[in-house]
C-alpha cells in the first residue's frame, strides 16, 4: 500500500465488553494507521438502544486504553449523527432507490413462511416497491408504521475486492430489498456504516469476516450514493480450541478480564496480532514498535485462527521477566494489597523486601495475580501445607533428625542468616546423614513454603529470616512425627 493519508475505523456496537476479536480488529486497524501515518477512528455504533449501554461503552473505551489502542479521531457516536443518516436515506427515497414499506411484522412473518414452505429463500419480496401516494395514504390512515427499504440490484454481480480474500462474488438475486432506516426512525447498521464509512472518508474497512456477506449490500449503497467504494480487508474469525466460534463458554474473552487475571498489554498486542497474521514461520515475539513496521493486510490469513490460551500464557510470561523489578513492584502490589498480604502504606524497608522478593518470583510466574499463590509464604504466618509434599517429603524416617539438626545450626547464625552462612550448614547436614543435598533441601522447602516448588532455598530463608525459619521448621517436626 502506497497511501500515506489512510483512515481507518474501529466500530464497535456496545452491546457488551470489549472481545479480543473486537481488540484484534481494533489493533490491525490501529497498526495501519500507525505505520502508514494514517488516522484511526473510533466509531460507537449505538443505534441498537435495546441492547447499546452507557456501561459497555465504558468497557470497551477501557480495554482499548489498557492496550493502548490509541485513536485520533472519537470517539463518535452514531446516536448523534441520527439527522445525516435521515438526510442521505431521503436522498434515496428522491431518486427512487429506496421506498417506504408498510409491511406489518406479522405479514412479513406469514411472507416468510409462505416463501419457506416452497423451499424458497425467505427474502423480503418487494410487495410496498410500487405503492402508490393513495396506497400509502390509506396505510397511514390505518396507523401502519413504515420502514424505508433500499430497492438493492436485483439482475447480475455484485463483486467484493478483498484484500485478504481476493474478489469475492455475490450473485445480486441472492440479496433482498433490506431495511435502512427502521420503523422507530433508526438506522440500520448496514445502512448506518456506509453513511459514516463515506463521509469519515475512511479508505480501508478492517473487519471481522463475519461482516463479508453484508459488504455486497453495503457496495451497492455506496454506489446508488455516488460514493466512492473504500478497500475491504476481512479478516478471520477467531475460534476456541473446540473450532466453534471463541465465546465465553471457552474462558475468559474480554480484554478487562484478561487485565484483571495479570495480562500485560505488551503480551496481549503481540498474541492478538498473531490471531491471523504472521510475519514468517519463525519469529513470534514482537514488540509494538516491530508490529507497526512489519504488519501488514497481505499476510493475514483466509483461515480462522485458533485462540490458544497457552500461548498467550507462555508470551505473558516472557514479558513479565522483562519487567524491572519497580515495574513488576507497581504491578503487583494491588494483588498483593487485595489479598492483604501487604499493607496500604509501606515502609521504605517493606518496599525493599517486597521487591527482593519479586525478584525470586519473577522468572516463575505466567499471569501478575499468581504473584499471590507464589509469595504468599512470605507474608503471612498461615502456611497451607501441600499434602502430597507433607506426606512424600516429610513424613520419611530421617527428616524430624535433619530439620532439628538444621534447627541447631541456623540458631547459631540467626544474627547473619544469609547465604554464606547458611549453605556450609546444609553441607555438614548432608555429610552426617549421608544424604544428597535434595533430600536435605526438600524437606526445609517443604517446612518453610508448604510445598515442594519455590525459589532457591538460600534465598527464601534469608528473605524469610530466622524467627520465621526457625518457627516453622518447628511445626513441621511436629508435623513429619505426626
Ligand atoms: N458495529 C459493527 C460490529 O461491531 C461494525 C462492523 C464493521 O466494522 O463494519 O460488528
């Protein structure tokens, strides 16, 4: 693509969270803009009031700054634009490509099932396009609401150039004369989209493929508007692991949710953009910056992309380790102070141990609020023991001697419990009982954290400190006797 002054749009209806399908269209269009120097607007398509809420909007604007995606332009709300959407379908009712249809929902639902019953498509059959001004009057007499139709092509093709598709073809008969402005006065969305598309001189429609079969109707407004067609990209729909379409059913699909469960919106861009596209069979970690220069429209895929939430995990987890550590700090620390496991105002040397802390869990954990279950020892007095460490690790013969023995030693250096200290009294702990080291380290892991699974011993001791060490070595000799 050679256009510098691209305008491309994200749409959304809101009609509930942001969905990392919305996110994923949001960013390939906020990608474009962004390498190309273009402009990325931000469209609210409210004119559903049933189901638009003040609520989802504030979803969506949400996730989209938690991204990142910022626009340039919005967010504008169809609900204000109500008058340009009047305007342009009165143009088409003057030029005789749209007519009013007095059709009740009841006749529409017999011409339906008639139209079934003979295996036919069950398309609106154009019976108000010739109404006469007395046909019409008599309705209004009788207190029919009325609708405006467009009166679509009905011989030959209408053509879609797809920029990831390729031409796609519609035969015109398989269209039918569809409503653009409702009986409450509203536009439809493929009424309203083409309006805004055009007149927002938005050059390139970046959407979910779910939107194809709509684009053959959309042509055919622009073209009995004069407006000029914009380029079509649509891209694939996003499927959970199951190939069904990725829905709630499958897990967490809101971007919030994600933020809320320890998502970094680093890892978040770099997986949305994979749903779809690929730059080539090897590189899967992009920064933003690599994504805006290396995206582009030509290499999105044709087939649907398979959300994989353990990729997004693994991706999570690298960007966490690139973290430093005041980063991971401002990060954590709500989860921490959720759980009260660290208070609201810290000391200068709370914060200190806190971050050390961090630094011995950062390469361990996949999502920020895991940062709960992997620190929690640290903070707090109540160790939940994991059974199956208990009963493998500690209830064996020798370990009651080794815990006491270590018990013993540690006292002796309670004042400089720290590495240089503490490694010598495994050591001499592993030559008395002729044990490997793992078998003295173990069971103190076990002891001090409850499980089997935790940063280097030395480390977790000195962070723990002697008190807490010797106090908790004590309940586990109770319990490896018990
Ligand atoms: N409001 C539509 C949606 O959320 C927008 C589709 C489009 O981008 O044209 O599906």
């Amino acid at each position: 693509m050679s256009n510098s002054n691209i305008r491309v749009r994200f749409a959304p209806s809101p009609t509930g969270y942001l969905h990392v399908g919305g996110a994923r269209t949001a960013l390939y269009n906020w990608l474009l803009a962004r390498q190309m120097q273009g402009v990325f607007v931000l469209r609210v398509e409210d004119t559903d009031l049933q189901r638009s809420t003040e609520e989802s909007v504030e979803g969506i604007l949400e996730g989209m700054r938690f991204l990142g995606l910022t626009w340039d332009e919005g967010p504008i709300f169809q609900s204000d634009r109500l008058d340009i959407y009047r305007e342009y379908a009165q143009q088409l009712l003057d030029t005789g490509r749209a007519y009013e249809c007095f059709c009740t929902p009841e006749e529409l639902d017999q011409m339906r099932k008639e139209l079934a019953a003979q295996k036919l498509d069950p398309k609106y059959d154009g019976r108000c396009r010739h109404l006469t001004e007395e046909q019409k009057e008599a309705y209004r007499q009788q207190g029919r609401k009325s609708v405006i139709r467009f009166k679509h092509k009905e011989e030959g093709k209408t053509e879609v150039r797809d920029l990831t598709h390729g031409t796609v073809v519609f035969d015109n008969s398989q269209l039918d004369d569809f409503v653009i402005i409702k009986s409450d006065g509203m536009p439809t969305y493929n009424f309203a989209v083409v309006i805004d598309d055009a007149t927002m001189d938005i050059t390139h429609v970046i959407r979910g493929e779910d939107h194809l079969s709509n684009t053959p109707k959309q042509i055919q407004i622009y073209e009995a508007l004069g407006f000029q067609v914009p380029e079509f990209a649509h891209i694939p729909m996003i499927l959970g692991p199951d190939k069904a379409r990725l829905s709630k059913r499958h897990g967490a699909t809101s971007v919030t949710q994600f933020r809320d469960e320890g998502y970094l919106p680093e890892a978040m861009l770099n997986y949305l953009a994979l749903l779809g596209w690929g730059y080539d069979d090897s590189q899967t970690v992009f920064s933003v910056d690599e994504l805006i220069e290396k995206f582009s429209l030509e290499r999105v895929s044709k087939n649907p992309a398979v959300f994989d939430i353990k990729k997004l995990e693994w991706l999570n987890g690298l960007y966490i380790r690139e973290l430093t550590i005041e980063q991971l700090y401002e990060l954590t620390l709500p989860y921490l102070q959720k759980e009260g496991l660290v208070g609201t105002s810290l000391s200068e040397q709370e914060i200190n141990r806190v971050k050390a802390i961090l630094k011995e869990l950062q390469p361990r954990i996949k999502l920020l609020s895991e940062i709960v279950e992997a620190s929690y020892y640290f903070f707090t007095d109540e160790l939940k023991y994991n059974e199956k460490a208990v009963n493998k690790i500690l209830r064996k013969e020798q370990v009651p001697a080794i815990l006491e023995y270590l018990l013993d030693g540690f006292a002796k250096v309670s004042d400089r419990f720290n590495q240089a200290n503490l490694e010598p009294i495994f050591v001499q702990a592993q030559e008395k009982f002729s044990a490997k080291l793992g078998d003295i380290i173990q069971p103190v892991r076990v002891a001090v954290t409850g499980t089997n699974i935790s940063p280097g011993i030395y480390e977790v001791l000195e962070l723990l400190g002697y008190e807490v060490v010797a106090h908790r070595l004590k309940e586990a000799i109770t319990l490896a006797r018990g």
